[in-house]
C-alpha cells in the first residue's frame, strides 16, 4: 500500500523516485516502475520540486514532482505541500524550489526557481484523495515552449484505452531505489468502473471518478512509486493527471490514481491568472 510517510505517504508517487536522505519528511509515494530513462527536451515541462533542508541534497533535495502549465505557473498535488510530507509546516521551508530543465537531480543543469506563492486546494480531503491539487506561482517566468496544455472536460485524451505516460525521479523498483535520471513509463487509461472496483473506499482513499482517474496495466508492471506525487500524466500531448494516491507499486490489479486535470482545470487558471486576488478569495 502507498502510505503518508509510515510507509512513505498515502498518495501514490509515479514510479520514478527521489531518494530523501535527511531522517525526518519522507519523498511522497510514487516511483517510476518499469520506466525509461528521457531528457528535459523530451519534456521540458516536468518539473521537480526540491528543499535540500529537508530532504538534502544529493538529488537536489526532490521530494515531489510536477508541471509548468503557464511561463509563471507549477501544479503539484496537494499533499506535497503538507506537514506529513514536509514534516513541517510549508511555511517553515525557507528553501523550497521548483527545478526546471535538470534531468539529472545530481547535476547543475537548468535553474531551481524560488516560489513566489503557493495555494494548496483547501478542500484537498485526505480520507478520499480527493481535490489533490495545488498551484505554485514562480519567481521567474519560464520560456512558453516549456509549457503544457491542460486537457479540458470532453477531450479525447481521456478515453479509456488511450495510451499516457507518467514521469518522475520516485521508485523504480518500490523498494527505495531513487532515480536520479528523470524516468518515464508507459500506462493506459482505464475505464471508471474499473477504477471503482480496484478503490471501493478503503484505508488508501476512495475512487471518485468525477476528481480522479486511473491508469496502469491489467498485469502490472509499470507504475508510478514513491516520490512520484505531483508528477504529470500525459495523453495525446495534453496533461491529463497529477500523480496522486495508490496501493503498492506495479502491481496486478492495483493501477495508479491521478487528479483528473480536467476537474482542476478552472481552479489552477483562476490562480495562475490573478495568484494575489484568488489566495485572498
């Protein structure tokens, strides 16, 4: 079972890891199992998030990942920003970063870009994983062709069967080996009904397909892991899912859950739009 921080955290991390090497806050769940090693050009848009304080900083100090979807703009899941991931309140981390264009967490490549503000979904519910969102405004704009469009409500990117990819530096085999190299794995879109037998309401969350969807392969085998949360889910070059919750790793009949972006959608444009007037709404 992917859990908050006991046995990492609740939320399933895609199947690509960071390794925490500080005692304390724990990488959130999800790594990348059966994944293949890909370059920044190849997604300029996985972004991962990083505080060497707290996580130290061999791996650039990545806890958690997530997604450019504006030149100002970063979506992560919610409970990356929580005390049970940080092991603090978010507002004690003096160092947090978002780091765009660094394949390799051991390298200096790219640039680790302060926050200018962060918004975790105040009806992020931990019992269901539900509303598992949160935006982070940059300091710095980024170049526009390192951004991803979000698919909206309707788009066929979300249909059953569509072949995706999960990205992330968690996991590659859920066992704590941490991925250095940003990692990808293919999944397929599963249909709800599928996606509700495997999560009918248990201690891991519960499956509302309204919020969430779920990908993964009917044998398992690839997976997002710990150190994954956050982390984008992509279909036909649209972001589609925010690596979310789960139960285990790779596992046969156990598929990784994702925050449907298209649930979000209006909620991150509304904040990346006008960050100052919608964080005092």
């Amino acid at each position: 079972m992917r859990t908050l921080l006991s046995s990492l955290f609740a939320p399933l991390l895609a199947a690509l890891v960071a390794v925490p090497v500080l005692p304390g806050p724990a990488a959130a769940d999800g790594v990348i199992i059966g994944g293949q090693p890909v370059q920044t050009e190849d997604a300029p848009w996985v972004v991962a998030l990083g505080s060497r304080d707290r996580f130290g900083g061999t791996r650039s100090g990545q806890f958690c990942g997530g997604v450019l979807v504006s030149p100002t703009t970063v979506i992560t899941a919610a409970h990356c920003m929580s005390r049970e991931v940080l092991g603090v309140d978010r507002s004690a981390v003096g160092d947090l970063r978002a780091i765009v264009g660094r394949g390799d967490l051991r390298g200096d490549l790219g640039e680790e870009i302060p926050l200018r503000r962060v918004w975790a979904n105040p009806d992020y519910d931990p019992t269901t994983n539900a509303g598992d969102v949160a935006v982070l405004t940059l300091a710095q704009e980024q170049p526009a062709e390192r951004v991803i469009s979000m698919a909206k409500k309707g788009d066929v990117a979300y249909r059953p069967g569509t072949s995706a990819t999960v990205y992330g530096w968690g996991d590659t085999t859920g066992t704590g080996n941490y991925a250095a190299q940003l990692m990808a794995a293919r999944v397929k879109l599963l249909n709800d009904k599928r996606c509700e037998e495997a999560y009918p309401g248990t201690e891991n969350g519960t499956y509302v397909s309204n919020s969430m969807l779920c990908a993964g392969e009917p044998s398992g085998g690839q997976d997002a892991c710990q150190g994954d949360s956050g982390g984008p889910l992509v279909a036909r070059g649209r972001l589609v899912g925010l690596v979310s919750w789960g139960s285990g790793c790779a596992e046969p009949g156990s598929p990784g859950v994702y925050t449907r972006i298209s649930a979000v959608a209006s909620l991150v444009e509304r904040h990346a739009k006008e960050p100052d007037r919608a964080a005092a709404r």
